[in-house]
C-alpha cells in the first residue's frame, strides 16, 4: 500500500522545471518558454484531477420526500472513467451544517444513492420528536473525491435544492413555500455603485479580459449586470461622455473596447426600465500587456498583444490548457503589438485557459474561453412513447434507443427520471454533458447554463465567450503547474476503503519511526467479517491499511507496540494516534440567484389528449380520491448521526461524534463546560442541567459542568428560558419518571434563585462504553467507529395490475427512477410504470457517458 505522500513540484526534477529563475547566458541555453509549457502536462501527468457530476430525479423536494441521485466520476481532463472508488457525498443544511454524509462505492465510473429528507438525529432528539422532515429551506448537496480535496474547493460539485413546506393538503404542491430566517436578509452583498439614478438596485460588476486595464492600451472590458438578487439585468451602458455605447448580449453580459487614460473613467448603465446607475470602471495599470482574443467560427481564434513601450522581453510564451492539459504552445516575438492566429481544431471541446507568460514565468495576460470543435457528436437516445398512458394509476411502457452519430447503436447504461412535469425548481438547467465540458471549469453559479451549448450560431457564441469572461476561474492553476509554486499532495486516490494516519510523539508532536501498529476491523452486522494488519511506522510516523469492502460502519481498535533492545515488546504509552480521515470541506456562501425559484410552469407536447385536461392547477387534477389518505412509500429506517439540527425550540449536539473528530486529531477532549463554550453558549439565565440515567454518571463527585465529552453521548439545549412548570408540562424529558415531578434529584446542578432556565438535556454513552480516566489520558490506544460504503436503497413505485381501488390517491412526483439503465446490443431499453393519480404531463430528463468519455443526457417532455 502506497503512503500519504507529501510531495512538492522539485521531486519532479527529472522531468520538471522546479521554478527556478535562470540566471543571464543560462537562459539563453535552456528554452525555458517551452519549458514551463512543458511542466504542464508532466503535472496533469502525475496529479491528475478528478470531475464529479450528480444527475438527480427532480428539480426541486417537499419536506419528508426523498432525492435519489446519481454519480459520474471521471478524469478531469479526459472524461473517462477515474481511478477513485470512493465518492463522499454531503447533505447541507440551510445553516450549512453536514447533517448526512453517504460513502459510495464507485463502479466503473458511476453510483449512486439517496437522501431521504427525514431527521435522523440523534437518539435523544428522535426520543422527542420521532422521524420527522427536515425544515423548509434551501440544503446544498456536494459531492468529491478524495483526490479532489488536493484541488480547490471550487471544483467540488454542487447544488442547492429547494425544499418546500409539505403542502397544506395532500397532493397541492403549488401550496408549498420556502420557509428562510429574517437574518438571512442580512447576508446579501451590499449595493456597489457611485450614485443610484432610479428605483431599482443595480450591480454592474467589470471584467478587463486579460486580467487587467493597461494604460494607453486599447483593452476589452466584460461587465455584467443584475439586480441585488443576483438575476441579470439587459440595459445598455454608455461612458459618461457619451463615446462608447454597449448593450447587454444575455443574463445581463456584455462587453466593450476602451482606452483607458490615467483617470479611472465613469459609465452610466440603463435597464430596460429606464432605471440608471453611475459606475466606476477599475483603475488601470500604469506598464503591461493587454490581449484581445476573437472567435469568429470554430476552426481558429484570433488575438491581438499590446505592449506598453517600457516592456521590453524579446520574446514571450502562450499556453493553452483545456481541462489541466496542454493543447496548444507557441512563442510570441516581442513587439509594440501582434496579430495571431491560433487554429483550434485539433483542440477538445470545453473550456480553455490561454496564458500569455514571459521566460521569468510571470503572467502577463490570461482569460478562459470555449472551445467549439464542431467535431464533437454525442450519442443521442430516442424516445418511443406509444404505450403512454396519461390515466390515473395508467399502465405506461417506453422504449429507448441509443445511437451514436452515425446511428449506430450502443450498448451503455445511463440514468432516468420520469416525473411529473410540473417544475418548482430555483432555474438550474445543469445537466451531465454541460456540467463536464462547461459549467465545472467556471467559478460560481450560472443561470440556465444548458442555453450556452443549445445552439452554435452567433448569439449563443457570443454569450459563451462573455460567459468565460466574467466567470473565469483558475480552476488548474498556472504557477502550480508550470512548477514556480510548490504543490502538497496530501490526499491520495482511494481505490477502495482504507484507514489512515501518524504516530506522532506526546510532547513535541514530531512524527516517532519504528512504531507497529495494531489494528482490527469488525463490522458491526458482520462479525465474521474481522480483520487484523500491522504496520510499521517509518521517519513520517505513517501508517495504513487497505479494508476489504463492507457496508454502514465497523468498530476499529487500534494498539501501539515498540520493540525492546532485548528483543521483548512493550505496549506503547508514550506517543498518540492521530487518524487522517477524509476531511470535511467548509460550506460555502450559496449565491442569491441559486435561491430563484422558478415558476410552476407546465410542459406540453402536441401528444393527441383532451386539451381541458391539461391543467396547471393541481385543485383538479386527483380523480379517483375519497379519502384523504396517500399511498405511503416503504419506510426507511434511517440510522446515521447528524451533528445539528434546529427546529427553533432546541438544537441536538452529536456530541460523540463530535468526540472522535477531536480524538482523530491526537487531542484530549473537553469537559461539558468547555465543550458548550466552544459551540458559542453564554447563558443570560441559570441553567438546569438533566441527565439522563444518573446512575450512569461514572463518579459520584461529578457535575454536570465536569463530565467529559468522552462519557456524553448527546446534548440538546433548549434555544429559549422556560419556565420550570414548562420544563415539565412542555417538554417529554421525564417520561422516565412515573410521576413527572420536577425531582431535583433527577438533576446534578440546578439553580432555583430565578423563575426562568436554559434546559440543557445530556445523555450519557451506556457504562461499558465509558472510558475510565486512564484511558482518556492514554492516546496509545483508540476503540473507534469507521465508516464503510453507504448502503444502496432500491427506488419503490407502486403497482396497479387490476387498476386502482376506489378511494386511492398517489401524490408521487416522480414517477420511475432508474440509475442503471442498461441498453441491449441493439441500443434498446424498455422500461414500464404506472403513472399516479393526477399527472397527464410527464418530464423525462437522464445522462450517460460512454467508456471513451464522452456525455449525454436525455431531456424532453410529454
């Protein structure tokens, strides 16, 4: 097994340029242009990045509904399948807290998985509450590799999914709202501008392709334009003195050529409305490049250098990288200005980066753009839909054929999704073939981003090129490639499941050699599953162990062992164990624009139906309902932790998650006290702390303040002071009691001087689970939990061979989901379902990619 390697670009030498400046005459031998050109495909060569695409069943979730997914894991720059066999998946809520990670098991490429929206907490907040949804909100659901924590987390996927209020009566979905905090108003960016001319809020945000104005150069600025709530604004913007006029093309984007003097210059913007704004543009550089790129069809760019006259390099270099890898270098001979043209049809499709760099590896000049190879032709599926039914509770079969562009077919697997037509979603029109070749290489969130690749005329060219303007974004980073800034390889790929970690010393934490260790892995539904290693550490303190697959969780033991001179071994007391687990990235802000929703807005095709049948309104839709009750799916028994949970009268602390968190990191814990401060707790009033079976507490001595983290299973606290008749009456905490008295004796500290307390409800681990205090001093040994893949959950749909019972109803939105659905020889698929009781319109939307790493997706209606 490989170790965690930490490795920087000069470990690259033989084949690397390490960054280095050449000295004078040195440079002249070496061509160090081509060089640095050259260390970025030696780079992608042997840091590879991952890309991780999710297709999901719909668009948009109700509370206590589920969202089934499905993953595609492929190399950054090639598409095709990547080494990864591990996917992390997270589940965010809107507080941007981790309340479900799923690990999945990557096969040929491709999972996939599930997230009910149901609260699976804690035990002690189920005992209260039970299986409950989830709030109302906006949750983000992420996925990435291991390999791509190395890697900005700008490459991580992501989407933010509505999830709305259950709806008032069963079935009228048009009634769900999303329910947000009035602080969240707070968070908006703040107005930028001079002076506002009218009532609207405006931003108007400057992009000088390039990077940069240069002074007395001519320079080409993208600007776009939006209200404070992210959407874009169409306008047009005109210089304070009249000179230049430029109109939006899309979404608010467009661009214009300037020549920028010593004074930063004003623009006026006007929206469609007639509301106004003044602006600044940005200042411009004093000395410098400016390059002005043109596409005018797919077969060559076009560009024009600009130098001020104080630069004087001979000659230059221009990288092109499409996806981290190198497709085009050549060198540019020193001038007041130079005319290039590139041809690109040898190029891939996707977008570029073009650099344009001097022999000291500065950058001078660097914009993203998209490449259009007109070469590209992906498979395409087709749909047969003579056996659709739009009846309640109708019998429905759909063919599907699969054929590359020369109509010959293909034996593949690709995901689907049959659902109701109707679309509460917040504009996301993300799908797998845009996301890899477009949307993943931008930074930030695009808006209807399938609109830029629907057609290739004119228009859609142009708003493509502006897109890459104001959205570019060093995803494959340019210094750290070319080798001038040091690169930390920290994570490796994870070809199966795995544990992880360093032997580190008690006092100076320095890495200690020589060092085995002892491990076991039992999984907890599978004790015949048991298996032990031994390791050695070397000069890093390194060890780890590849496992064997298993599914939901394993207990660990780990055990330290030295050896004597005289040949005897001594159990290790002296050092700690510090396990590396997958880290667990930061949330990230979520855009305003990603919490647009849209509108309820029917899809209808010319399918031959009665047209007053095809109603947006769900009032009239159910047909055969005289009871107000739903078929319910299958339940799920949901049994992972989460770590928050908020439902405005208390939040739930995993605390003993929490715990092996702190111990993974070779730390001590905290005590209660502690542990409460560092979540932000300053009481205005007394505290009454409740614990759960006092007789569990494992000294008599101890309070509540002084328990340490390891012995606490969970915490909830009570978010508001109650009253101590509230304490009894409102909350269900002493159903242990036969009396439901407020015993005292139930409580280790309370104060009884104040008519109002905070609540705070601790439950304790069961005793065997309780460390003594020699073994919470003792950080030579660790019993701990490790996770294993997440198991699969099949999708259920209902059945109605004999037509559905009087008094049925079935709300289901979405109809079929299928990850896998596998294509004959042929390129023939036949999947069947029933349809529920009042959908007549019906979305299809699905994805594959083929084995040479090239997307598809399915998306139409009927």
């Amino acid at each position: 097994m490989g170790k965690l390697r930490f490795i920087i670009m000069l470990c690259l030498s033989a084949t690397l340029f390490s960054g280095h400046i050449y000295p004078a005459g040195v440079a002249d031998s070496v061509d160090v242009l081509m060089q640095l050109a050259g260390n970025i495909h030696q780079f992608n060569k042997h840091f590879p990045q991952e890309k991780v695409f999710l297709h999901f069943d719909n668009t948009a979730y109700f509370q206590g509904e589920v969202i089934w997914f499905k993953a595609f894991v492929t190399h950054a720059s090639t598409l095709q399948r990547a080494p990864s066999k591990v996917l992390y998946v997270d589940l965010l809520s809107p507080e941007g807290i981790v309340i479900e990670q799923q690990k999945l098991k990557v096969v040929a490429g491709q999972c996939d998985g599930a997230f009910p929206l149901i609260d699976a907490s804690t035990s002690q907040s189920r005992s209260l509450c039970g299986m409950i949804a989830y709030p109302s909100g906006y949750y983000e659901i992420r996925a990435y590799t291991q390999n791509m924590l190395d890697f900005s987390p700008e490459a991580f996927f992501s989407r933010v999914f509505p999830v709305l209020s259950k709806p008032a009566k069963d079935g009228d979905y048009a009634s769900g709202v999303i329910v947000e905090p009035v602080e969240e108003l707070l968070e908006l960016e703040p107005i930028r501008g001079e002076e506002n001319l009218g009532n609207r809020d405006i931003i108007v945000d400057f992009y000088p392709e390039g990077g940069s104005l240069i002074r007395g150069l001519p320079g080409n600025v993208a600007f776009k334009a939006t209200d404070n709530s992210g959407v874009g604004l169409e306008g047009v913007l005109t210089l304070s003195d009249g000179t230049i006029k430029a109109e939006t093309v899309h979404d608010g984007m467009g661009s214009f050529v300037t020549v920028p003097s010593q004074t930063a210059e004003t623009v006026i913007f006007t929206d469609v409305d007639g509301n106004r704004r003044r602006f600044r543009l940005p200042s411009a550089e004093k000395s410098g490049y400016s390059m002005i790129l043109s596409a005018d069809d797919n077969a060559s760019i076009g560009a024009k250098i600009y130098r001020t006259i104080d630069r004087t390099e001979d000659e230059l270099g221009l990288s092109v990288i499409c996806r981290g890898e190198l497709v085009h270098f050549s060198k540019v001979r020193g001038a007041d200005s130079v005319s290039l043209d590139i041809e690109t049809t040898d190029w891939p499709v996707g977008v570029c980066r073009i650099t344009l760099y001097n022999k000291s590896g500065e950058i001078l000049s660097s914009r993203s753009l998209f490449n259009s190879n007109s070469l590209f032709a992906p498979p395409s599926i087709t749909v047969d839909t003579d056996s659709l039914t739009r009846r309640p509770f109708g019998y429905s079969v759909l063919g599907f054929n699969l054929v590359d562009r020369d109509g010959n077919p293909i034996r593949d697997r690709f995901c689907l999704s049959v659902r109701d037509a109707a679309d509460y979603g917040n504009g996301s029109s993300d799908n797998l073939m845009v996301n890899l070749l477009l949307s993943s290489d931008l930074k930030g969130y695009i808006r209807n981003p399938d609109f830029y690749m629907e057609k290739d005329d004119s228009l859609h060219r142009r708003a493509l090129d502006l897109l890459t303007l104001v959205q570019g974004w060093e995803r494959y980073e340019w210094k750290v490639m070319t080798g001038q800034t040091d690169f930390r390889e920290r994570y490796r790929v994870e070809e199966q499941l795995n544990v992880n970690g360093m032997i580190l010393s008690h006092a100076k934490r320095a890495p200690v050699a020589d060092v085995d260790v002892l491990a076991t892995v039992t999984p907890y539904d599978d004790k015949t599953s048991f298996e032990s290693f031994k390791y050695t550490t070397d000069s890093t303190g390194y060890f780890g162990f590849n496992l064997s697959d298993f599914y939901n969780s394993a207990r660990l033991s780990l055990r330290l062992v030295t050896h004597k001179r005289n040949g005897k071994v001594k159990y290790e007391t002296g050092t700690r164990i510090q396990l590396d687990r997958v880290h667990v990235p930061e949330p990230r802000k979520i855009e305003a624009a990603e919490k647009n929703l849209k509108k309820m807005i029917p899809v209808f095709s010319d399918f031959n139906s009665d047209a007053d049948e095809r109603s947006s309104s769900n009032d009239t839709l159910p047909l055969v309902i005289e009871v107000d009750e739903g078929i319910l799916l299958d339940e799920v028994d949901i049994t992972a932790k989460r770590q928050f949970v908020d439902y405005d009268t208390y939040r739930t602390w995993d605390v003993a998650r929490e715990t092996e968190l702190q111990l993974d990191k070779g730390e001590y814990t905290t005590d209660l006290y502690g542990y409460l401060l560092e979540l932000g707790y300053h009481f205005s009033y007394p505290v009454i702390y409740y614990v759960h079976f006092k007789d569990r507490v494992p000294y008599a001595s101890e309070t509540p303040l002084t328990l340490d983290m390891m012995n606490i299973k969970s915490v909830l606290v009570y978010d508001k002071p109650m009253y101590r008749s509230h304490i009894i009456t409102l909350t269900p905490l002493l159903n242990e009691q036969a009396n439901r008295q407020l015993d005292l004796n139930y409580f280790l500290e309370a104060q009884t001087d104040i008519s109002r307390y905070y609540l705070v409800d601790v439950l304790l681990k069961e005793p065997h689970l309780q460390p003594t205090k020699k073994d919470m001093r003792n950080l030579s040994e660790r019993a701990t939990s490790v996770q294993g893949f997440s198991m699969p959950v099949a999708f259920y749909s209902p059945s109605y061979p004999d037509g559905p019972v009087t008094g049925d109803v079935d709300y289901r939105r979405t109809l079929y989901w299928n990850p896998n659905v596998i294509t004959d020889e042929e390129g023939y698929a036949r999947v069947e379902f029933y349809n529920n009781s009042y959908s007549r319109n019906f979305k299809l939307t699905g994805a594959g990619i083929t084995a040479s790493g090239t997307p598809y997706v399915l998306d139409t209606g009927f």
